[in-house]
C-alpha cells in the first residue's frame, strides 16, 4: 500500500469542508486534482470513502473512522514541523553556565549578552558557585561550561584560558591612599580589608600575599562577588584587592582604582567536559568567548 501525504490531506480536508471545490480552494490545486486524489486514495486503502450524490460528496462510515486516525497523523506531523522549526532556530536549547563567584557580576555577564545577541532564541542558565572545585563538578556533571580562576583537576575536563589579568586595589574616594597612583601591600597594614568568601582561590592568593610580607589587615568583611566587593568599599567600608579590568570596574562610583603593586594576577579559566559533544549554541558560545579572548591579548 503506498499512500501519500497529499492524498490524506485532500481526503481531511474534503471531510472538513463537505465540499471538494472547497477543498481545492483551500489546497491551492484544482478540482479535478482534489477529485485524482481521493479516487487513488480509495485504490490503496480498497474502500470507498464517499457516495456521490450529484456534486455532494458524503462521508461512509469507513470514511468516518479513518478520518480519527487520519487527523492524528496530521498532528502528529504538525507536531514534528514546529519541532524542526524549534531545533533549527535552537529553540529548544539551554545554555546551562556555572561560574565562581569572582566573575559572576562583570565577566560572566559580559560573555552571556554577547552570546544572545548571536543567539537569541536559546534559553540560559546561570549559577553562581563557592568555589573552583564545585563549578568543575557541575560541568563534569550537567553543565555545558565553567567559569573560574584555575583549571580543573579532573582529565574528562578541558579548558581555555580567557585571560590573566594583574589584580587591582579598589579604595573609597577621599581614601589616604587615593592619592597615590599605585598601592603597595604594606600600604594597606592595619586598614579595614574587605574580602573574598573563604573558598576562593584567589581569596587564598591575595592572603598569601600579605602573609608572606607579614603584613596584617583589619579583616572584618567579606563577601562572594568582585560587584559586591567594589560596593562594600564605595561606602568606607575598607579597602580590597579584587579580580577585575579597570574597564570592568569603572562605572563603580565612589570607588577609586589603583594600581596593586604585588606578584599577584588571576586567571579566568573557561572549562568545558570532553565526554559531550557540543551543541551548536555551546560551539558558538565556546567560539565567542575565544574571540573575547583574542580581543584582550
């Protein structure tokens, strides 16, 4: 039995409409093709489908049980349509992104709005973890990519370095050291230090810093986010060394960047698993924070 697309949409709508000129109309083809249609449709299936009463065309009972059947194919194929539809405009994809808290509020932001300007129709999601370790057992696990300070330990994980970057001191206007063009580690002995959350690794390396001169800070704050970082300090709250651009940190008012005159840089690692081939939105996502990352060579 070789029955066509075309035939059951004929046959349908002729059923719709009580009507082949109808029918026709509807179809964009001719009476006489409506008319071909059913009479092959009726040679496969080795039934008639309708009594002709003059031009009247009325259903038979077996008409009246194929068309059931008939229309849930249609949806069924209307279904698969859209779905292609959806797939070919990545509709039904979602971007899931981890990243340590240390570029959650500049960098990872960043990236993502370049990447739905290319690719707007595909959904996002966005978590915010402690730390390194966390965000690299998210991607091993669930997530299509990793944003943090160090690569992962782990061998079904790869990575791409966006950037190393020099660590900057942040201080409030009006600050002592504002004046200065840039600050030493020993000129921030005994100041109100706002930190990174205990589990940072770049916490761990601004510490070790300080530590390794002796010199001892007032540390009564700490929160998770370089934004949050920046906020505390704009309103004299203490002095920080953060991971950030003075591109990235310039619309932070009453927040004064400095030069931070240590052996101190930080990384931004972007990881992704080796064991999932990646969609065409991850390729695109991975392609575009390459290019970023060529951009601030």
């Amino acid at each position: 039995m070789k029955i066509t697309f075309r035939q059951i949409d004929a046959f349908r709508t002729v059923i719709s409409t009580g009507s082949v000129t109808e029918a026709a109309t509807l179809l964009g083809v001719s009476q006489p093709a409506i008319s071909r249609l059913l009479a092959d449709f009726e040679t496969e299936l080795g039934f008639a489908l309708f009594h002709r009463q003059g031009r009247i065309l009325i259903p038979t009972e077996e008409a009246r049980l194929l068309v059931h059947e008939v229309r849930q194919a249609v949806s069924g194929m209307e279904h698969i349509k859209h779905a292609a539809e959806a797939i070919g405009t990545y509709g039904h994809s979602t971007l899931r992104l981890v990243t340590a808290p240390v570029f959650s509020s500049v960098m990872m932001p960043d990236m993502i709005a370049k990447f739905a300007k290319a690719f707007p129709n595909v959904a996002l999601s966005l978590e915010i973890e402690a730390n390194d370790d966390t965000a690299a057992w998210l991607v091993s696990h669930s997530h299509d990519f990793g944003l943090s300070t160090s690569e992962a330990g782990d061998p079904t994980l790869t990575h791409h370095v966006l950037t190393e970057q020099h660590a900057l001191a942040v201080v409030p206007e009006g600050h002592r050291l504002a004046a200065q063009a840039q600050i030493r580690p020993e000129d921030m002995r005994g100041e109100s230090f706002v930190s990174y959350a205990r589990g940072s690794r770049f916490r761990h390396a601004i510490d070790a810093v300080f530590d390794g001169q002796g010199i001892v800070r007032n540390c009564l704050y700490e929160t998770r986010t370089t934004q949050s970082i920046c906020h505390l300090v704009a309103r004299g709250l203490g002095v920080s060394v953060v991971a950030a651009t003075e591109a990235q940190l310039r619309g932070d008012a009453g927040c004064v960047i400095r030069t931070f005159d240590a052996p101190l840089t930080f990384r931004a690692v972007l990881t992704w698993s080796k064991a999932r081939p990646l969609s065409a939105p991850a390729q695109g996502f991975l392609d575009l924070a390459r290019e970023r990352a060529g951009a601030l060579e």
